[in-house]
C-alpha cells in the first residue's frame, strides 16, 4: 500500500485542461487515465507497505445452480441476495439460510429490504414484482408491469420505477395495492450527475420533470400519498439533489467558474440559505452532496484536484475546502468526521483509490493511496463495525479508520461484486459467479 503525507492542500496541478465536451457531460476520468506522468509525482517519496495477506471470510456460501449473482441487501438480523438461477436466497447474519424463493426469471437488481427486516421486495427479469415474507412465503406480486429497476422502501409504502420508466408508482408494502403514480422522467441507472433518478426520504420524493418549453423542475411529492407539496423554478437542466432528514440539497451548476448549492425544508420548499461555490458541484458517479454534521460537496475545476467543501449546515457558510484526489467519487460523514475516496493515477498502469480521513474543522487526519485498483469506479465507501471498508467492482479493503493503516484486503474468486452493509455486519456478492460472503469488520 502507498501512503502519502502531505502537510498542506494543494497537489501538482501541471493537468491539461479537461475540455467539458456538451456542458459538463466529458468525464474528466479520460483525462485521469493519461495522467501516468502526474500519478508519478504525486507518488513520489511514498512508503510502500508489504502486501498483506487475504483475509478469510467468516462464512461463505455458493449458489450452485446460479452462474450470477445481483447486489445483497442486508439488515441487522439477516441478508438477502438475487440470483441467475431465478432465486431470492436469504441468510441469518450468522450464515444460516432462513428461506430461498423462486421468481420467473433471473434476479439482477438489489432487493428493497425495510429496516424493519420485511417484508423483502424484488424485482425478476420476467417484469413481475415480488413481496416476500421472513418465512419465505409470498405476499403479493404485480404482474408484468414492474421493469428490473429502481425500488425503495419508506415506512409503509413501497416505491418502484413506473411501468413506462419515466415515474413513480407508491405500493401498499402490505397488500401491494397501487396507492398513486406520479409522472416524471425517472432514470433508475444514474450514468451521470444529470441523470433523473428518483431521490427518496422519509419526508419527500423528488422528480425531475419537463415542461411545456423543454426546461426541467424540480417537483416534490408526499410520500405517503403522492400530492404535489411544491416546484422549484424551471431550468435548462436538472439539479444534483440529495434529501435526508426534514432537508432537500440542491446543486446547480452556474458557469465554468461556481455552482449555487441551496437547503430547502422538504415539506413546503422553503430556502434555508444559498450558498455560491467555487467550481462545478457535479459527480459522474452519483450525488455530488452530502448531509452529515456539515452538508458537504464535491467541487470540480479543470486542472486541479477535485475538492471537498464543507457548509455549515444552518448558515450556508463555507467552512473549508481540501484537495483530495484528481477525480471525488464518494463520501462516508460521521459524527466526528468524513472520509473520502477519489481517483489517483498508479505509476505502473491503472488508477487507484485514494482514501482522505478529516476532522469536523478540516484537519486532515491521514491520506491513503491503496492497492485497489478501479476497473468502473469506487462502488461503496462505508464505516462499519470497527472498519473503514472501500470497493470498487471487483475488490474491497479494510482499513483503520483512525490511522488509514490496511487491516485486510479480500480478493474475491469473482470479476464483479456487490457489497452491503448494515450493524456491524459486511457482505459481498460474487457476482458472476453466483454467491455470497460476511466478512469481518472487527
């Protein structure tokens, strides 16, 4: 493992320029790609950990009809798991196997599990949806109208991608009866920041849809009943948002030089503050914002590092900014701080995760670059237990989340995996391979 220590934040910046081809659509990771030569520098004066050994997992299990595996869902007391073979399989956290379920097709999408524990909702390639007791029983279904999409699950309803791909439908969780549909232009595989994917909370559900010009608002609905709580004002294109709690985060991109990040009240709309924000607040991997003890986002300009930004949550205030790696894909806040995984060039072919610990006032705790390499991108970055784990699709690592030391890396027997975590507990699908494994978090 590579560590870097570096006392201030700014990093080498002699990048070429990365062009935003079709407003801010190029993905700056072509340019990162060719970076070798910076990667390098950045590099340098490193000290190279030894490899450490693999870790074992505390269970394993193979599905042997099953060629694939889709993405686990887990909850304190257990996990489920779609397969190839037409199988929802679930697991005690213990390893145990409490019930296996079969659809009319394949499982590729990962299921919707309440933090009750159930019922346990999926979605088959042969379009149906399924409602699955603990006991393995099923509750209900819809037929052939649901796609192998989005699902959430709220409380008492269960929220899924419109027959038509371009809204919400709110089921019944009990009895699967349709409670409303709203329109939209849902886009459940978000393949960039201005993708329309549906952002659900206890408290909202937020669409992006057209209006008669062509423009984009914002429009956000009661989650329990489908109506209309309010629009923001229409635009040329759809804002990065992200909502949690009693708040709605909004991100617009302004012009090559700043953003506008704004805090609404998720019932009624109304703005908390507005805060302007050096650099394009966008991700390509997902949601450029984060609600934690400060609202934090990531800030890209061209030929620089991205950054991280952190807002005071009540004021809008900008409280600092740090350079990360050239490329932020994730953030895991805590109550006392946040962790950062980004994209840094391997001196010897590829790009790595880079991993940056922060204190709630800024202070840089310790930086990481890691041995894991990133074929797509960095698919989770979580605290659980007493680890700090990241993954990209086809390896995940564990790390001390109080010194940024390795304490184990896992090299899957699979290409591809998914990976879930809930209360204390870490699993992984093998994806195309067809199985599933705990992992220590200790």
């Amino acid at each position: 493992m590579r560590e870097l220590d570096t006392a201030g934040d700014t990093q080498n910046s002699r990048q070429p320029a990365t062009k935003r081809e079709g407003s801010r659509y190029y993905s700056r990771r072509q340019a990162l790609v060719s970076l070798t030569s910076v990667g390098t520098l950045a590099l340098a004066g490193c000290n190279f950990q030894s490899v450490m050994p693999g870790v074992k997992p505390l269970w394993e299990r193979d599905f042997s009809s099953a060629m694939a595996a889709g993405p686990p869902a887990a909850t304190d007391e257990h996990v489920v798991v779609g397969g190839q073979d037409t199988q929802l399989h679930a697991f005690s956290a213990d390893g145990e196997r409490t019930f296996r379920f079969e659809t009319g097709g394949p499982i590729e999408a990962r299921p919707a599990v309440p933090a009750s524990g159930g019922p346990v909702h999926v979605h088959s390639t042969d379009g149906d949806l399924y409602t699955v007791g603990l006991s393995g029983a099923k509750l209900w279904h819809v037929e052939g109208q649901a796609q192998n999409r989005w699902l959430d699950r709220q409380g008492p309803l269960l929220f899924g991608t419109a027959p038509d791909g371009r809204g919400v439908t709110g089921y019944d969780a009990r009895d699967g009866t349709r409670r409303f549909q709203l329109s939209g232009q849902a886009d459940p595989y978000p393949p960039s920041p201005f993708s329309r994917s549906p952002t659900l909370s206890g408290s909202v559900c937020l669409l992006s849809a057209p209006n008669s010009d062509g423009d984009e608002k914002l429009v956000a609905h009661a989650p329990r009943t489908g109506e209309v709580l309010w629009e923001s004002k229409a635009r040329d294109r759809s804002p990065s948002v992200v909502a949690a709690d009693e708040w709605v985060l909004t991100a617009y991109w302004r012009s090559d030089s700043y953003s506008t990040v704004c805090m609404r009240r998720a019932s009624n709309g109304h703005i908390r503050w507005q805060t302007a924000v050096a650099g394009d607040v966008s991700s390509h991997f997902g949601s450029p914002l984060w609600l934690g003890e400060h609202v934090y986002v990531q800030s890209s300009r061209d030929e620089r590092p991205d950054e991280l930004v952190a807002i005071d949550r009540a004021d809008g205030s900008i409280q600092w900014r740090r350079s990360v790696g050239y490329e932020l894909e994730r953030v895991t806040p805590t109550s006392a701080g946040v962790f950062v995984a980004s994209s840094v060039v391997d001196p010897d072919g590829g790009i790595l995760v880079r991993l940056d610990a922060f204190s709630l006032d800024g202070t840089r705790r310790w930086q990481t670059t890691t041995d894991v390499h990133i074929g797509g991108t960095v698919q989770s970055l979580g605290r659980v237990g007493g680890v700090l784990f990241v993954a990209s699709d086809n390896e995940i690592a564990a790390y001390d989340p109080d010194s940024g030391s390795r304490r184990w890396q896992y090299n899957p027997e699979s290409s591809q995996i998914g990976v879930s975590a809930a209360d204390g507990a870490l699993y992984i699908s093998h994806r195309d391979t067809g199985g599933l494994a705990r992992l220590p978090t200790d």
